[in-house]
C-alpha cells in the first residue's frame, strides 16, 4: 500500500531535503510528483536514483494525491493549501501560514502527536519555524520533568533558513570580499558575510521581530501556553544549522545532571556534552543530521531552578523537511489516511 505524494517547492532549499527524507525513511510512496513555480517547469531534482521533472503547481491537479507537502512560502500557501484540502489531499505545510489558526493543528511529532487529530478540519497540517521545532525537542522533556516557567533564548540562525537565495548571498558576498569586490546586499538587510545581522522577518510594534513572535506563539501552542519566553533571533553566516543559547527557569529544581540523564533518553535528542575542548556540537557539524544535538548543559545560580544550554540542529532537517514527513509517518501509523487509489 503506498500514497500518493506531491511536493510543492521541490526545487528549493527545504523542497529537495524532502525529496531525499521521503527516500531515505521508505516513506510508503506509489508515486512522486514534484511540484514548483512555473519558471521551473521541466527542470530535474532528485528523489533517490531517480530523476523527477518538474511540474507547474498551478496546473496541477490533486484529485487523486493523498499527501501534499508544501514549501513555498506563505503566500503560495494562502492560496492553494485550503483548495488542495478540499480536493480531500492532506496538506503537511512549512510556511507560518496556517501556523496560528486554531483550526489547523501545529505538530513536532516528538512533542504533541495526539494533537494532529484535529487536521481534518481544514486538512491542513501546520509544521513549526525552524528554530522553535529544535527548541521544543529539547525542551520537552525537560518540561514535562521540572515545569518550565520562562525561557530566554538568543538564536544563532544560517543563512538557508532564508531560502536558496540566503545560501546564494553568502556565497557570493564571501567571494566578492575575498576578490576585493563590491558586495551587495539583497536578500538580507545587512552584509551576511564575515557578519551576524539581529534582524530575521518584520518589526513588529513592540520592536520584537516576527520571528521572534513566531517562537513565543509556536512554543505556546505546542509546549504550553502558561510558559513565558522573549527571544534574540540572529543571522550568521553559516550555511546550515541553527544555534540557540538558551537559558531556562523551572519551576522544580533540576540538576545539569538529571538533565543530561533525561535528554539522552529523550526522542530525537542527542547529548553532545564534554566539558573539554571541542566536546560540544557546532552547526557544522549538524547539518545533514536528524537530530537536535545539546551541547554546554549547565546550572544557572543566578536565577532559582535555572539551567543553560546549547541547542543545535540541521534546519532543513528537523527544522522543516524531516518535521514534515515525520508528519505524514505520524498521519500512515495512526491510521488516519488511506491511499485514495485502494479506495476509489
Ligand atoms: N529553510 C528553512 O530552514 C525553513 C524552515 C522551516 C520552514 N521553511 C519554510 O519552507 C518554505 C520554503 O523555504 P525554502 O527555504 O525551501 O525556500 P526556497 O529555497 O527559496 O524555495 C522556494 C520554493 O518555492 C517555490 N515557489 C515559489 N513561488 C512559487 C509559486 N508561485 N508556485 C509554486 N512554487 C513556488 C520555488 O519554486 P521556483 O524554483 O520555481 O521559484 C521553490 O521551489 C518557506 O515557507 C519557508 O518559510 C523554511
């Protein structure tokens, strides 16, 4: 028995790590389509040995696809998520779209898999930012032992994070200050190369930006809506895998060592803690791995039941693409989709 998969954005930067999760993990697939703006009709990406064209999203039909992973950007979303759940297709989507919609739940599926049930109200399944999906792998368990009262997090967040065009830009601003030429800046507000810029999505009101928004209302909806958490997100010049300095208050003591002891048997954490040079991870290091690696666990005296630490983890990985289809698993294990082919 397998499913009908159709992956919109299969050309960018999430879209193509999808491509190769869904192959790597033996997702139960009959066929593949991969999906993208018009401008990339017919160009070739892989999924496994195999070589897919590209078709244009907006002459697609869904009728007959049963899971649709969507990967690009909000406004794309907007549109064609709610059309593509009519035509009875799940949508898995990456986007901040549908993120905050009580309809739509929003899921890490190492967090709060019971609350996926409540998809068929739209058909829509929401996947969280990047940075909040690794912060709330790592936080879980931790909660679920002590009760996090408040988080305080500064992020350290690559350049992919912002798409293709984020990768491009470092790549080429790096070059151009080596070869002593002009360095423009178009994707980011600042130069990225040989720089950290604290500034990722819109100013809001308050002089918060939204991504930083993004991660008290994900961490909320996800965790637990009694936590209180003020971020710092950052851009560096990484190209993949996001960093987070994090330090939290819990409302029951907890030790570094209890601590360590939880996160080693926790799903989709690895402990990564030597008090040594060099034993602990980088976003190096990260990238092209699944898991969210803590690193520099320690106890903070300054505040009561206070813990520091180090989070770290391949965004495209469980920052979105390996969130996404650990969804669709979640979705095929609970028996709440069926192959539209085996029922027609
Ligand atoms: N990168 C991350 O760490 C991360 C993490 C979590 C969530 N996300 C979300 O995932 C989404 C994709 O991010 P990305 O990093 O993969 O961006 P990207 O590398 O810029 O890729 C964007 C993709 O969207 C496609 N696209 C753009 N306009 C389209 C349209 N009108 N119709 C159909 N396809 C269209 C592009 O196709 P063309 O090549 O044809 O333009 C491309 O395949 C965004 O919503 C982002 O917020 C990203």
């Amino acid at each position: 028995m397998g499913f009908k998969v159709a992956v919109v954005g299969a050309t960018g930067n999430v879209g193509r790590e999808m491509l190769n999760i869904l192959e790597e993990r033996g997702f139960p697939i009959d066929e593949i389509v991969a999906l993208a703006s018009r401008r990339s009709q017919g160009t070739e990406v892989s999924y496994g040995d195999r070589t897919l064209k590209v078709k244009a999203l907006d002459t697609y039909d869904f009728s007959d696809t049963d899971i649709c992973i969507m990967s690009a950007g909000g406004n794309v979303s907007k549109e064609w998520s709610p059309k593509i759940g009519k035509q009875g297709c799940v949508v898995i989507d990456n986007s901040s779209a549908f993120r905050y919609d009580q309809d739509v739940p929003l899921i890490v599926p190492e967090v709060n898999p019971d609350a996926i049930s409540l998809f068929t109200r739209k058909n829509i399944i929401a996947n969280p930012n990047c940075s909040t999906a690794q912060l709330v792998v790592a936080l879980k368990p931790l909660h679920d032992a002590a009760t996090i009262k408040r988080i305080v997090v500064a992020t350290y967040q690559s350049v992919s994070g912002a798409g293709k065009d984020g990768m491009d830009e470092l790549f080429t601003q790096t070059r151009a200050v080596f070869v002593a030429d002009s360095v423009e800046n178009k994707k980011f507000t600042k130069r990225i190369a040989f720089n950290v810029i604290p500034h990722i999505d819109v100013f809001l009101d308050d002089g918060f930006t939204k991504e930083e928004w993004k991660m008290v209302a994900e961490t909320k909806k996800m965790l637990d809506p009694k936590i209180k958490l003020t971020a710092t997100c950052v851009r560096v010049p990484v190209f993949i895998g996001h960093s987070e300095a994090v330090n939290i208050e819990f409302e029951k003591p907890i030790t570094a060592d209890e601590a360590r002891d939880i996160l080693r048997e926790a799903p989709g954490c690895q402990v990564l803690d030597k008090r040594e040079d060099g034993g602990y991870i980088t976003p190096l290091e990260s990238a092209g791995e699944d898991a969210t690696f803590i690193s520099r666990i320690r106890e903070d005296s300054t505040i009561e039941n206070g813990l520091s630490m180090w989070i770290v983890s391949d965004n495209l990985r469980k920052g979105a693409a390996l969130n996404a289809v650990q969804i669709a698993e979640l979705l095929v294990e609970r028996g709440l989709i069926q192959p539209k082919k085996k029922a027609a």
